[in-house]
C-alpha cells in the first residue's frame, strides 16, 4: 500500500471521519481509503490519549475541530512526527489547572526525551507552602509509573514524603480544597482517562 496515494493537503477531516465510520471492513476498501481510515484512527487515539491535555473532545468545543483538521491535512511524514515527538497542552481555565507534569514522548528508538511541566498562573494563589508542596509532588510524577492515575498517585504521595515534603503536601491538600468549596458549582464533567493524567487541578 502506497501512501503516496492520499494527497493530504487536500484531505479534509470530514472525509477521513466518513470513512472512518463507514461499516465496510478494511478488507472492502481500497487502498486510498484504508490509508485514510488509519490515519483518522491514528487521530482519534492521539485525541484519547495523555499527548492531549486536558481531552479535548469533552472541554475544547472550538480547538478540537482546528486540531483535528491539522492533523489530518498534515504530510505523511510530519504527521508521524507528532505522533512520536509532541505533546499539546491547552489550558481551559474552567478546570482550575495548577500544573501538569508532560511525560516525554518515547522516541521510535525507544530513547525518552524529557518531561515538561507546566505550572498555571491558578498556582499563584496558593500559599508559599502549598507552592513547594506542588512542586515536589509534579517533579515526583517523573519518578513513579503507576497503573492508573489513582496509583499514580498514591505513589507520588509516598515518593514526596520520603523527600521530607509531607508537611508541604498537607498544606497543599487543605489549600486545594478550600478552592474547591470556593468554585462555583457547575463543574464540567470529566471524563475518564484511558492512561495516567498527570495534571494537579482544584477540581
Ligand atoms: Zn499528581
């Protein structure tokens, strides 16, 4: 199968939905579209994942029709780039972000980059205290690899206190949920992640 087949400047995401969605099974299809069936699943999957965050589909009602779009218009060669080199963060300031720690994409030789975290301008209203406390426990999230976020982070709670950040962390539990109470009451809901966020909120 030839990817040169598919002329993707010209390629609109409807088109790769469409095909996408069609019940036929790949064998039914010809070459074009299986290619453009692979590529919306590929899309679809990113969207899914924690190279995404917060998910789009359920909170970015205006960026996730552009990202889409992008990404399925983008050359063979510079959409399989994203798919193994880059991570997105969008901040919606409806969900309170105080930081997220961005694993590093892992490479097609298998080598890992390095994590990035991003601290919001939410984490300035907390105290200094709370402040060291959120750190410590985003530079654990890149210690410990748990098998769901509740894991996660249980583990990053225990890898923080054998650092000797216990008390911090306890000031920024209280603090996180006395924003809380103060939020107004219609959250949007969230939806379950299919890997481990790593992503502090006062949601
Ligand atoms: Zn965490």
């Amino acid at each position: 199968m030839s990817l040169s087949r598919v002329k993707w400047s010209r390629v609109r995401f409807r088109d790769l939905e469409s095909i996408g969605n069609y019940d036929s099974p790949d064998a039914q299809l010809g070459a074009r579209e299986r290619t453009m069936r692979s590529r919306w699943e590929d899309i679809m999957c990113f969207i899914e994942s924690d190279r995404l965050w917060p998910p789009v589909a359920t909170v970015h009602h205006k960026f996730d029709p552009a990202f889409r779009e992008v990404l399925a218009r983008l050359p063979q060669r510079a959409f399989d780039s994203v798919l193994f080199r880059i991570s997105f963060i969008v901040e919606d300031p409806s969900i309170g972000m105080l930081a997220v720690n961005v694993p590093a994409p892992v490479c097609a030789d298998s080598r890992h980059g390095i994590d990035t975290i991003v601290f919001y301008h939410t984490s300035w209203k907390l105290s200094q205290g709370a402040l060291v406390g959120l750190v410590a426990h985003e530079i654990a999230h890149s210690f410990v690899r748990g098998k769901d976020y509740r894991d996660d982070e249980r583990r990053v709670t225990a890898k923080v206190c054998s650092w000797g950040f216990g008390k911090e962390l306890a000031v920024l539990r209280a603090e996180k949920l006395a924003m809380v109470q103060h939020k107004r009451p219609n959250r949007p809901t969230k939806r379950k992640r299919p890997t481990s966020p790593k992503t502090e909120t006062v949601t």
